[in-house]
C-alpha cells in the first residue's frame, strides 16, 4: 500500500514539473552556449543624449560573459538584437577565454580585448529604458540567449543596470 501511494505523488510532482517547463517564459530557456549575456545597463546614467561627440551612449552596455571552464570563443559572426530589430554583428575576431567578458557599448571608440570593450559604432540608444528584449545569437542562427525586462519589475535598485548570469 505505501508504494502505491507514493507512486502517485511521484507522477503528480513529475507532471508539474512537465508543466512548469512548458509555461515559463522564454528568458527562462537554457540555451548551449558558453557565451551568456551577464548584464546589460540598458539606462545609461544621466539625461540620454545619442550625440556622437558629448552624449552618452557609450555608457549603455551590454556585458557577454564566457561561462566555459575550458573552451575559448571567439565572438566573431555572434550577433545581439533587440525587440524592435536594431541588430549588432561581430564582424571582428574578439575571443573570450572562460571567464572573460566583453562589453558591448554604444558610441564611437576604439575596440579593445585588453579593455574588454566593442563598441557599436553607432551613436543612437539600442536598449529601451522602460522595457525590452535582449536577443543574442550565435554565428550559426541559433539563440545563445534571450532575456526581456522591464524596468519596475527588474531594476528594483533603479540603477538601469540588471544582472542575468552572475
């Protein structure tokens, strides 16, 4: 009798399981990638300026962190999007060893491993400050990672920056 007790306690929690997978929403997904968006300041600090000389969009950034123990990867053909479509490609070789990150800024500036940085060359805002998502794809199409925020539900700090990854 016990057994049979058990048995369906075991199915009713393996079913709820099931379900919970199924109804959780997409930045939810564990993609297999060792590259991971970590954090992005998708409000940069101060009054928001996309002026190329003076603004401040070099102070929203997205960090992309390597996860692996062992692999490096090179960030080359990676690309990252937004929910309205605006899209960034890697169009250089940038190769992170594990545990290193990058971070993706707007503005006009010089590329650097050794500083960690990429910059978009571009000089308008690419994260929304009220809401968002965050779509990062590898070179073969496939997502490496997606995660949507908004800012009264994910920046309880108000700081504009959210951490994902650690």
């Amino acid at each position: 009798m016990r057994i049979s007790r058990t048995l369906p306690v075991a199915a009713a929690v393996a079913a709820a399981g099931v379900l919970s997978l199924t109804a959780a929403p997409a930045q939810a997904a564990e993609y297999s990638s060792a590259l991971k968006i970590k954090g992005v300041q998708y409000d940069a600090p101060g009054r928001d300026s996309n002026k190329c000389s003076g603004g401040n969009t070099k102070d929203e950034y997205l960090t992309i962190k390597n996860y692996s123990k062992t692999a490096n990867v090179n960030l080359k053909g990676y690309k990252v999007k937004d929910a309205a479509g605006n899209t960034f490609t890697f169009t250089k070789s940038h190769t992170l060893q594990p545990g290193d990150y990058i971070k993706l800024r707007g503005g006009r500036g010089t590329d650097s491993d050794a500083g960690n940085v990429v910059y978009r060359q571009n000089c308008n805002f690419i994260w929304n400050n009220d809401k968002d998502t965050i779509y990062f794809y590898k070179p073969s199409g496939a997502r490496a990672d997606v995660h949507s925020y908004t800012k009264t539900a994910n920046d309880r700090d108000g700081n504009g920056y959210i951490t994902y990854h650690g």
